[in-house]
C-alpha cells in the first residue's frame, strides 16, 4: 500500500515537472518567436507550387513589346505593304487559276463512281475483289489526275497547293468510306442484322458503348440509319462536307444550330484571314527577299540571322491559322451541319514527346490514321514501331505531294522533315524528361518550318 503510495506521489511529481518544463520551452519559444521551418523554394518542384502567373504576365508583356519594335522597324523600312485585295486580283487575273476549281469540281466524279461501287456491292452485283480493283484505280487517279493538271499547266502554287489539299481530304474520306461499308458487309454475312454505327464491329464492349451513343443520338436526329440504307447521294455528300475524315453510318448530332456561336466563328474567320495574309505582306515576304542574296553565297551567319528573323513571324502566323482552321473554320463548318464531335485538336501546346504532339494538334488525321492504318496493322502482326513509322511515311508523301507538285520540283525537303520525326520521336520519348521534351517540340516546331521555308524558296528561285 505504501508502495503504490509512493508511485502516485513519483506519477505526480513527473506530471508536474514534465509540465513546467512545457511551459519553460513554450515562455522562450514566444520570447524567440520562430519563423523558420521546413519547406523548398518555390521554383523547386517538390515546393508544389505552381502559379506562375504574373511571369507569364511578363514573358507576354515582353514579346508584345520586342514584336511591336520589329513591326514598327519593318514599316519604317518597307512602309505599308498589306493589301486585302490583291489575293483576289492575283487569283482573277491569272487565267492559270482557274483550272484548280475544275479540278476540285471534277472530284464529284471520283466521288460518284466510289457511291455507285458500293451500290453495287450492296446489290451483290459486284464481288469484293473486283471492287477492290475499282476502289484502287478510282482512288489513284483521284490524286494523279489533279496533280497531272497543275503540273503541267503550272498553276500558281498557293492555289495548287489548297487545291490538290482538298484532294487529298477527299482521298482519304474514300478510303474510309469504303472501309466502313466493307466492315458491315462482313458482319451482315457472319451475323445476318442490320448494322448500325460502323465501330460496332469491334468488340462486345465497344459495341455496348457504340448503342448507348447510338440511343442518345436517336433523341437528337430520330431514327437510325442502318447498312444498306445508308448508301445514298444525301449521306454521301453529308460526309464529304463534315469536319471528320472518319466515316460513320450515324455521326453524332447537335439540336439546332446556335447563330450566336456560328456569328462569332464566321467573324473570327474573316478577321484571322486577313491578319495572316497581312503578316505575310508585311512581314514574311519582305524578310524572304532579303534572304535571296545571303542563301544564293551560302553566307551562314546571314542566313542564320534570317532564318532566326523569319521564325518569329511564321510562327505568329501558325499559331493563327492552327486556331483560324482547327477552331473557327471547323466549328462553323461543324455547326452549320449540325455535327457533333467538335473535338479537332487536343492540349498539343503540353506535348511532352514528338509523337503526342502529332496525335494531338490534328484529331481528324490522327484519328484517320489509328483506324485505317495503324491499328490494321497491329491485326496483322507488325509491331507499333512499323506502324508508327508507316503512318509517317503516309504522312511524309501528302507533305511532299502538296509542295513539291505545285512547285515543280522534287527535292523531297518535306519528306525527310516528316520521316527525321520517327528518330526524334524515339529520342524525346526515351531520353528526355517531360519538360525537357516539350521545349524540344517548340523549338522543332519554331525553327524546323522556317528552315523548310527558306529551303524550298532557294530551290525555286
């Protein structure tokens, strides 16, 4: 008893003195009044932060201002160059314009003759293998007749260059076209149904996804369009206008067309087109003329100064018409048919890779080439590295065949540029952390087009 006695009188002394202590340390601690602990600096990663936002204030305040320098500087030097009319005129006036709208109107033929195969598959009229001589032959020379066309007429190439642009866009619809039809052909004779939406030819789960879209699409645009009844001129032409290089047999549809929003697009289009065209008067070609002499000796420094002094305004002028085409123009186009997938590029300016940056600045394209050429390639046993490096080789000939055919000369500049970003993909993947590979991607976007630039000008000239 006095032992447990002495226990709680020891527990209490304890208590007492462990708690005088406590107030001794905290009495100096308010005396000290401490302001240091742990913690990382804020341009450290590990600090967590992240708002930036008065730098980026800064960077923009910066390059508003070097830029307005340069273009007071060009004025001064060149005076005022823009001049909103003279596309039109250049365009007018040159009688050797005027093929290219026969050549985009002749594409109803190839179109045409593509709707009337697939009638005929559809009526058991034609067998696979023939039509797929015919899809082969129509497709060919849907691309070698119009550029036969412009080179030997030697149309302007600003205007062969759009022109044999919206072949290639029809060129690859086709393909799709018959692709999809052909995979509901398939399906009708291994399961004897009507086919719905053409990705319903995938797997069990996709198919479930592909109903429930199809369901909620049937609320907006009624009732569903089944194969065979999909195969006529309406649906047909319906495609060749939509923003998508995808063919589908119910595209996703939007309620009613929002004036508001189609305005604003259509404003923004006209605006942003005169802008680039006026940069490039301005800017572009004035810097381009003054490169001729120093290209022609091989004078280095001053092609690298010019090649640096091209690079900020062809840059400007990308940015404006990745946002003019892939948001103006294909939202307006995509409101006006009341299409509704308006995802046509992705968060592409974040690419920490070459190979993200090229699946996610150009939706339509990369979506075309997952479905139609890399994907049906992983069927058939070839590794993603062939795939990948097939699907820029396909991409390397369309850059080649829109530069080199309205220039008349094969120098294969773009080609090689497409093809280098197979090993330069693979190095940034690889190698280079995330924020080291997205400054590779700017740099390679800011300095590899004016170097094909002034490339291409000293081979014409």
């Amino acid at each position: 008893m006095a032992t447990k006695i002495r226990l709680r009188r020891s527990t209490s002394v304890n208590k007492v003195t462990e708690s005088s202590e406590v107030e001794r340390k905290t009495r100096y601690t308010r005396l000290e009044n401490p302001i240091h602990q742990n913690a990382d600096s804020l341009f450290s990663t590990s600090s967590g932060f992240t708002n930036y936002r008065g730098l980026l204030n800064l960077c923009l305040i910066l390059l508003v201002l070097s830029n307005a320098r340069l273009f007071l500087e060009n004025i001064m030097k060149y005076g005022i160059l823009i001049d909103p009319i003279s596309w039109l005129h250049l365009f007018v006036k040159d009688p050797y314009n005027w093929p290219n709208i026969i050549v985009l109107l002749s594409t109803n033929v190839f179109i045409l003759f593509a709707f009337a195969i697939e009638k005929l598959h559809a009526k058991d009229f034609l067998s696979e293998r023939v039509g797929t001589v015919f899809k082969g032959l129509n497709t060919i020379l849907l691309l070698v007749y119009p550029a036969t066309v412009v080179y030997i007429l030697h149309t302007s190439p600003v205007f062969s260059v759009n022109t044999l642009g919206c072949v290639t866009i029809v060129f690859l619809k086709l393909i799709s076209y018959h692709c999809v039809n052909r995979w509901c052909r398939e399906s009708l004779k291994t399961q004897p149904r009507k086919m719905g939406r053409s990705k319903t030819l995938t797997s069990e789960d996709e198919a479930a996804k592909q109903a429930k879209m199809a369901a909620a699409n049937e609320k907006i645009i009624g009732k569903q369009v089944y194969y065979p009844d999909n195969l006529n001129l309406k649906d047909m032409y319906y495609f060749m206008c939509a923003p998508t290089l995808c063919y589908e047999l119910n595209f996703p549809r939007s309620a009613r067309i929002r004036k508001r929003f189609l305005m604003k697009r259509i404003i923004e289009i006209l605006f942003l087109w005169q802008l680039m065209l006026g940069l490039v008067q301005q800017w572009v070609i004035p810097t381009l003329n003054n490169a001729m002499q120093p290209l022609d000796q091989m004078n280095l420094f001053k092609v690298l100064e010019r090649l640096l002094k091209l690079a900020v305004p062809n840059h400007f002028i990308w940015l404006i018409f990745f946002y003019w085409f892939f948001h103006s123009f294909l939202n307006a186009l995509a409101e006006v048919l009341r299409f509704g997938d308006r995802v046509f590029y992705h968060d592409w300016w974040n690419a920490e890779t070459v190979s993200d940056f090229w699946k996610n600045w150009n939706i339509p394209v990369h979506r075309w080439a997952s479905r139609h050429l890399y994907k049906p390639m992983l069927r058939q046993g070839f590794n993603k590295l062939t795939g990948s490096v097939a699907v820029f080789f396909v991409s390397a000939f369309f850059h080649e065949y829109l530069l080199s055919i309205p220039l008349r000369m094969f120098k294969v500049w773009a080609f090689t540029a497409m093809l280098g970003q197979v090993p330069l993909a693979l190095i940034t993947g690889k190698y280079l952390d995330s924020k080291t590979g997205n400054i590779v991607v700017w740099l390679s976007l800011i300095l590899g087009q004016p170097v094909a630039i002034l490339a291409y000008v000293h081979d014409y000239y």
